[in-house]
C-alpha cells in the first residue's frame, strides 16, 4: 500500500513535465467588468518596462479567461505548473502606439507579449 501512494505521487509529480504540445484557452462568453487590481499591475509593470507614465497607458480589451494551468498561459522551460483550470483574464493595453498581451489570474499577472493589431 505504502508503494501504491508513492507511485502515485511520482506520476502526480511527472504529470506536469510532459509536453501536452498546443493547450486550448477557453475564452467566457459573459461580460465581466473591468478587474481593476489586475490591470492596474499591469499597467504599472508596462510602465516600469517602457519607461513611460502609467497615464499613457490605455485598456483596450480584458477578456474573461479560463488557462489550462497555472502558467497563465506563459511557459518556461524547465518549469513546472499546477494542471488546475485557473480563472483570469487577457488583458490588451496600447503604449506609444503598440498593443502589449497581459495574462492573469486574480492575484498576479505575466507578460508582455507585442501583439499586432
């Protein structure tokens, strides 16, 4: 018995490491408004990055996300992330003319990504 719970730690463990290869998003189709501590990061830590005043960043889109882990959508190699449907959002902001890509949850946030328009 002692041996069949630690096989199942070590494949739990594992489980993560394997490459799924290309993992669906799941976009809601509700209307949810506007999540203000995540964006607001955001915008500060596009600020930081581009040197510029946060008033000279604008939300263009926030979209109610469902990521397939606990990666928000943004893998690193060689790390490993909980397997959890995790709740958040995409968040698009425009600086200096360029749409920069934001994920969340509702406590942290990842990115940028340039996007094109």
């Amino acid at each position: 018995m002692k041996w069949l719970i630690i096989l199942f730690l070590f494949l739990t463990l594992i489980s993560g490491c394997i490459d799924k290869g290309q993992e669906s998003i799941i976009y809601r189709e509700e209307t949810i408004p506007e999540y203000s501590p995540v964006v607001d990061m955001a915008k500060k830590d596009l600020a930081e990055k581009l040197n510029l005043q946060v008033e000279n960043i604008k939300l263009v889109k926030q979209d109610a996300v469902d990521w397939p882990d606990s990666s928000l959508g943004y893998t690193e190699e060689g790390m490993m992330y909980s397997q959890v449907i995790t709740p958040g959002f995409r968040i698009i902001l425009k600086a200096d003319g360029k749409l920069y890509e934001y994920h969340s949850d509702y406590k942290r946030i990842v990115g940028p990504r340039e996007v094109q328009p």
